[in-house]
C-alpha cells in the first residue's frame, strides 16, 4: 500500500514553503529517521526526516519548487514490487487535504454589546457576622495571627513558610507564637530565595498541602513572581481542572515609612490582572481576619495584600467562633448621596478622613471598601454610583493601569448614563517612591487630593 | 558522547524485563515521529518538543519507580507521560488540541498533568519544575508517606538559579527527590561546552552535600541501576540525590528548529553507535530471549497502540467553546 508524503509544517507559522532540495531519488529505499528533502520555512531551512519505511516511489514536486502549499503531496513512497503507476492511480490524492487542522479561531470571541442604561446590579447586602456580636479592640497584626493559627489548629495541611517566619517570631511579629505552638513542622524558616521556596510551596500546593507563604514584604515577591503566575495560577486550567494550588501569598504590600524605591511599591494592580489567582487587600483588622480565614480554606492560589502600617493599628473584631469573610463582596462603610469613594487597603484611610472633613462641607460621601481586587465588587460601586452619580477611586499604587482606572473604565461602560461627571482615579505619583521625608510624603496620597478630588465631580 | 559502552548487564536481567524495556522504548519512539507527522500534516500547533533519543532515561527510571513516587519534568514531557502508563491517545489528543486530550485541549504538547499516574507536568519555563519537584517532595516528607520524586530538568536548566537554591533546601530538609539531570548537550541550540562553565553537572550537588553520579543514557539497564541506587538513598531518609544522565536528542529543540549547530554525522554516529532501542534489540536477540518474529510482534503491536492514539486525537471534537471558561478557579 503506497503513502504519500506530504508537505510538511515545520514550524508554527509555516503555510507554505520551497522545496529547497531532494535528497533521496525515486528508487531509494527509505527508512524512519531518514533525511528526505531540505525544506524552506518562513524561519528557516530544514531538513525533513522519513517516517514511514518504504521504496521512493515517485517524487511528485521538483526541488527548487517554491510555495508549496503544506500538506501537498511532494512524493510518493511504494512498497517492495508494488508498482508506482497502480499506486498513483490508487493513492487517494485528493484527501490528503482533509485531514490538516480544522481553522481555527472559527469562533469569534463574543464582544459584549455596550450596555447603556442597566438595571440596578444585585448586591450581596448581607451582614459578615451578627449585629449583636460582641466586639474586642485588637491590631491587624493580631488578627492575622489568630486567623493563621485557628485555621491551623483545624487543618493539618496548613503550613506556614518564610523567612524569620518562626524563631524569630515573624520580621513583623505576625507569626509571633506560632513555633511554640505548631513546632517547626509546620512553622518554617527559610533561607532568604523567594524564587525557590515560593517553587517548593507551590509544589507541595500540588503534593496534597495547604502552604501559607510569608514574603518578608511583596517587593521580594517579584523574585517569585513566575511561580506565582505560571505555576500556581495557571495548572489548573493547562491541567484542565485535574490539579489546583491551594496556597495562600501574603506579606506587606505599599509603601511603609522611609524605605525608599526599592520597598515601596502597591502591587495591587499587577496581581489583580491574573486569571486563577484571588487577590485580597483588607483593611481592617475584622476583614483581615475574616478574609484570612476564606484564603487558607480557598482551593486556588490566593495574593494577600497585607500593610505594614496598618499592623499596629487596632478595629473592633467581632468574637465569634468562626469569623469568614467572603472574598468578592465590597463592604460600605459610610453611606452617602453625593459621591461614592471606592478604595481597599490603606486607601481607605484616606477615603475615611476625607469623607468626614467633606461631610463638614456638607457633602454627603458614600465610603465602599472593596477588601478584595479578585474576584471584585462592581455591583456595590455600580449600584452607589447609579444613586450618587460621582465617582473617585483612591489607592497608594501608580496612575498607569491602576485599580482605579480599571474601575472606572467598567464604569464607564457599564454605567455611563448615571455619570454627571468625569471619573477621578486618585493614585500615587508616577515616580519610583523617594528617602527624603519631604519627597515622600509628596509622592503618596494625601487626603487632600481626595477631598479635591470629591470638591471636583462635585462641582464645589 | 560517552555512551559508547556496550556491553550489558544481561546475566541477571530476565527476558521478560528487557522485552519490557524494549516495547516501552519502542511506544515512546514511534509515538514521538508519529507526533512529528501530525505537526507536519498542521494537525500540532505551537511548540512541540521530541524525545526521540532520550528514551531509556525515562524508561530506565520508571523501572527503579515504586507506585505512588512522583514525577515531574520540563516541556518535553511525551516520553514521561507514555513511561509512567498516561494514555497514548489522551497525549496525543491534548497535542492535537482536542476535547479528548488529558488537560481537554487546554494544556498541549508542554502542559499535562495525571494525579492517578503522579505526574505533575509538564512545565514550560525553563528549570521551573526542580523547586515544584521538591515541593512535591516536601509534601511526601510532610505526610510521611514514603514516596519519592523524581525530578527531571535539562542541562540547560541546570544553570539555573532557582536549580541551586532548590538544592539547598532540599539538602537542608532531606526531601526525598532524585534531581535527575537529562544531560542531551544541547540548550536548545547552545552546547554545553559553550553555556556550561564545569561540564560534570553530578558534581554541583557537593556544595550543597548532595551525592551525584554520572549516568550512561543510552543504556537502560546502567539507568535503572543507577536509579534504584538514588531511590534507596531517598527512601531511607538521606535527602536527594542528583543522577546527571548523558543522552542525545536525534530531532531538533523543537520542530521549528534546523539543528544547524551540529553536524549530520554527529547525529548519524549516535544513532548507529548507541541507540537506546538498538541495544535492547541486539541484547535481546543474542542473548536468544527473543527472535526477530517475537520483536516484529511487538513492533506491530505498538504501531497499533500508536495508530490508535493518532485515530483518536484527529476524530476527538474540538473542546466545546464553553471550556473557555472552565478550570479557571476550583
């Protein structure tokens, strides 16, 4: 039974090619592996191995052939006394075509249509614990600690890994207790390379384990950052659904106090942008808690934006026994009729102050905490802006491509007719984040900027 | 190329075995050109990464394996997936970019995965897979379970930073994980000699106190020795071991490359002086535990396993468009 060679593909762009040279002759016996033609690519000049064994029977396009369509059929192999004329007239020429790759891209990706004046969204208006719970004052540093560690008394596969995470009791102290408690089992120093432990933590995500990996601050991070995104956010949709990371990411994020370029960065919007990671950005010591708790539980890859500032800082926490915190529900702080303020983090201080210096100007200010970047809340802000009309956005991260400017385009798009004034995304400044004392503070937010920003859409 | 020994071990490998080892070797070569075809025939898109040279590493490996170890290794992952027993058809499918194929269509050639095989991937950046082996290895040593890893990267990758500070930690914990070097002398285009400032890779475990020895890759019987040697270190507790096994890959980086930084001789003496396949074959049929009829049964048979897995991955649908969306979060 006679095959055809056909022209290959040789490489992922290739449509067609030239048939540079032929290396074997009709009448040369061929065997697998065999160097048959060289071949013109689009790249390159490549020589093209037999597969299958056989007599060349016919070469049925000359070398020095240029455009040669793939998957033509450039020659003709026989077997041992078959001949080459019964073998053409039986070769089913014209099929060879049918069996190259189906077009792709066949499916348009579907364009949502602008939707110009929508229904109010529904909003999760539920409260996150009873209204009657008791409340005890604590720091968001002892928060996050007791969230790790009751999540750890109930789960044997949650870990924490990182550096100074267990002798020295944390570089922050958020860990403080937990050797004593855990044993260095389960509370790891490690030597300081991001890269390679953030890759064993997300191995042993895939091995059956539930890791907490503390990054000393997120800055580090970006030395891990490519198992963060192409390991831990990505395996499960390239596994298609076999094999998830549940790992929580977490440490300091933003600028702290006086530490320069190189330790003050918002990473909020980098990590916001990636599909299968989960991103959370809390700001009080409640949500810390309560969300902390949603992240170890998560089975996928979670990044939480913790503030070094915000550490020391204390929030009534609710006692009950099992404080969660859904991930993708805002959460208001302050309702308001004239202008809705999104922040998270330590945003949200700003937000806070300025609502309040606004209200003495008797400008009513709707204050949303978005606590969580992915998945994220646009029914709330919709929902505020569609009874407010105003938006500002305020966050410590870079104007470009900022959180605030991924609002305000769904906003935009989502929204536009309830707009009556252009949205203001309040950013930190466009420059690496100075020493000096001066610079520093002119680089960061101030609320300030959000009360001008407010006076702004509000036509004050 | 060192893998000019060809004496065997033969006396106390039974028939059975080398039959074994040469019907494995055999499905991974002819799957691999039957791959080239199909990518050629614009049936495999992107990247595709063959193995064709390499197979008695995997083979020989999976031979020192236990149920239940690990595996993980880079994007040229077809040889391992077939050796530790994931279905030639659902390879093959996930190549073509099919419904049928064992991430759905969504993986390809460089991404599968098999949690009842243990196979962790099939990972595309270069050396990303050594610290997520020994997380693996980490997680076993955690549950106390027994089991070991084996951890494949390139000699490429074994520049890598991240390679160095994985053996630190692994030496500094004992994780059981055998850091198996697939030494083919190319990174791609760059040889060794060119990319790699002390050619013995075995040896950049000492810094770190981890044993390594260095492998002949052609010769399945030496691999498998060599490889229950690490294994037995790993399982009694010892920490890694790091085994630099010297192979040859006879097709190119990838099927876009020309392979102009070697010769065609260098190739051709390779495959006539030192094929893994050939070896078996010949200890095979001098040793009488085999004659050609029994051997071109097994040829027959394994053209048929991989005719079936090439029917399969051209009649499985394409995945449905609603898989777009699917697998993003658990």
């Amino acid at each position: 039974m006679a095959t055809e060679i056909l022209m290959p593909a040789l490489s992922p762009t290739m449509e067609e090619g030239t048939l540079a040279k032929w290396l074997v002759k009709e009448g040369d016996t061929v065997s697998s592996g065999d160097i048959l033609a060289e071949i013109e690519t689009d790249k390159a000049t490549m020589e093209f191995e037999a597969v299958d064994e056989g007599i060349v029977g016919k070469i049925l396009i000359a070398e020095g052939t240029e455009g040669v369509k793939v998957n033509t059929p450039i020659a003709l192999l026989v077997e041992e006394g078959e001949s080459v004329d019964a073998a053409l007239s039986a070769a089913p020429a014209a099929d060879a075509g049918n069996e190259a790759a189906p077009a792709g891209g066949s499916e348009a990706p579907a364009t949502p249509a602008p939707v110009a004046a929508p229904a109010a969204p529904k909003v999760d208006l539920s409260p996150d614990w009873p209204a009657d719970a008791p409340m005890k004052s604590q720091t968001v540093r002892e928060a996050l600690r007791d969230a790790m560690a009751e999540e750890m008394r109930a789960d044997e596969a949650v870990y924490l890994m990182g550096e100074e995470v267990a002798e020295y009791q944390g570089a922050y102290k958020i860990s403080q207790g937990m050797l004593d408690e855990f044993g260095s089992k389960r509370v790891i120093d490690t030597p300081i390379t991001e890269h390679g432990f953030a890759g064993i933590a997300v191995g042993s995500a895939f091995g059956g384990l539930k890791p907490i990996v503390e990054f000393m601050t997120f800055n580090f991070a970006m030395q891990a950052i490519d198992h963060i995104i192409n390991s831990a956010a990505k395996t499960l949709y390239m596994s298609g659904g076999q094999m998830g990371c549940p790992i929580v990411f977490r440490g300091p994020n933003g600028a702290a106090a006086r530490v320069a370029a190189q330790h003050s960065q918002d990473y909020a919007a980098w990590y916001m942008q990636i599909p299968g990671l989960k991103v959370a950005m809390p700001y009080s010591a409640a949500d810390y808690k309560g969300l902390m708790k949603s992240a170890i539980r998560d089975p996928n890859p979670v990044i939480f934006l913790e503030n070094e500032i915000l550490y020391g800082r204390s929030f009534d926490v609710p006692q009950v026994d099992d404080l969660v915190v859904p991930f993708g529900k805002a959460r208001i702080w302050r309702e308001g009729t004239d202008v809705t303020i999104v922040s998270f983090g330590i945003g949200m201080q700003y937000a806070l102050e300025a609502a309040e210096r606004l209200a003495g100007d008797g400008i009513s200010a709707e204050v949303i905490d978005l606590r969580t970047l992915r998945p994220m809340d646009l029914p709330t802000v919709i929902n505020s802006v569609m009874k407010t009309n105003r938006l500002v956005t305020v966050e410590e991260g870079w104007p470009q491509g900022s959180v605030g400017s991924y609002i305000a385009s769904e906003v935009m798009q989502q929204a536009f007719d309830y707009l009556d004034a252009p949205i203001i995304t309040c950013t930190g400044k466009d420059v690496p984040m100075p020493y000096a004392a001066n610079l520093e503070k002119l680089a960061l937010i101030t609320t300030d900027e959000v009360v001008a920003a407010v006076k702004q859409v509000t036509y004050r | 190329m060192t893998a000019t020994r060809k004496t065997s071990r033969k006396s106390n490998t039974s028939a059975e075995e080398l039959k074994h080892y040469y019907r494995e070797m055999l499905l991974i070569r002819r799957f691999e050109e039957k791959a080239g075809q199909l990518y050629g025939m614009g049936l495999i898109g992107g990247f595709c990464h063959l193995y064709i040279g390499q197979e008695a590493v995997v083979v020989g490996l999976e031979a020192a394996a236990e149920e239940g170890d690990k595996r993980i290794t880079s994007y040229r992952d077809h040889g391992h997936m077939l050796a530790c027993g994931m279905e030639p058809g659902g390879v093959m499918a996930e190549l073509t970019g099919r419904e049928g194929g064992l991430s759905k269509g969504k993986g390809g050639s460089m991404h599968m995965f098999s949690k009842e095989k243990h196979f962790y991937g099939g990972h595309g950046i270069v050396g990303a897979q050594v610290p997520l082996g020994a997380g693996l290895a980490f997680a076993d040593k955690y549950l106390d379970n027994g089991r070991v890893t084996f951890t494949y990267f390139g000699d490429g990758a074994a520049n890598q930073g991240q390679v160095y500070e994985t053996f630190n930690m692994a030496a500094l914990w004992k994780l059981p994980v055998i850091f198996v070097i697939e030494n083919n002398q190319y990174a791609m285009g760059t040889a060794q000699k060119r990319s790699t400032s002390s050619p013995d890779i075995y040896t950049r475990g000492e810094a770190f106190g981890i044993p390594g020895e260095t492998v002949d890759g052609m010769n399945v019987l030496s691999v498998k020795e060599a490889g229950e040697k690490a294994v037995a270190h790993c399982r009694a507790g010892k920490g890694p071991y790091i085994l630099e096994v010297k192979t040859y890959r006879y097709r190119g980086h990838s099927m876009s490359d020309p392979a102009k930084y070697r010769t065609r001789e260098e190739v051709q003496k390779v495959r006539e002086q030192s094929d893994p396949i050939e070896m078996v074959r010949e200890m095979l049929l001098s040793g009488k535990h085999a004659t050609e009829d029994d051997l071109k049964a097994i040829d027959k048979e394994i053209k048929e396993i991989v005719n079936q897995a090439a029917e399969f991955s051209k009649e499985s649908p394409e995945p449905s468009v609603d898989e777009l969306w699917t697998d993003i979060y658990a």
